[in-house]
C-alpha cells in the first residue's frame, strides 16, 4: 500500500500532494501488526504561487494496483483522515 497525504485550498481540492510508500518503503504494509504505531514522514513540495494561510491537511492508504483509497475508521466519504491544518507563512 501506498500513503498520500494532501494539502487543500479553501474551497477543499488537492492544492499540493505527496504519495509514496511508508517510511521510505523501509517498512512496507505488508509487515505491519495490528495496534502498531508506525512514525511516517512525507514533505509535500508547495507550488510557487501558494499564498500565506491556513490549509486543510488530510491522508490515507491507498493500493497502487486500483488506486483505491483504502476505508478509514471512522468512515468518511472520500476515505482520507483530516490530519487538522497546517499554517504556511
């Protein structure tokens, strides 16, 4: 599985993203137990034009084979957990 994370505008569309496997692909899903806690790390390159201010953060898993986000707990309907948001200066 692959994690994204996307940064969004106000209106709620993907304005900046980073996917890639977990921790670099050093700890890929597959090894994973269930209740682990796994510390990852994306830097999401910002476009030129972004302007200071508040940007809604959220992220997921997703396979890469279908490119379907995986479901989260609890459910939303686009399958992404709002991480909170992040102050670009």
């Amino acid at each position: 599985l692959n994690v994204f994370v996307h940064l969004l505008g106000a209106d709620g569309g993907v304005i900046a993203q980073h996917d890639g496997q977990p921790v670099g692909g050093f700890t890929p899903t597959s090894r994973w137990r269930a209740g682990e806690v796994i510390a990852d790390t994306h830097r999401i390159p910002l476009p030129p034009e972004i302007g200071p201010g508040g940007y809604g953060l959220k992220a997921g898993l997703y396979d890469p084979a279908t490119v379907t986000n995986l479901p989260v707990d609890p459910p939303t309907p686009d399958n992404r957990v709002e991480l909170g948001v992040v102050e670009v200066r």
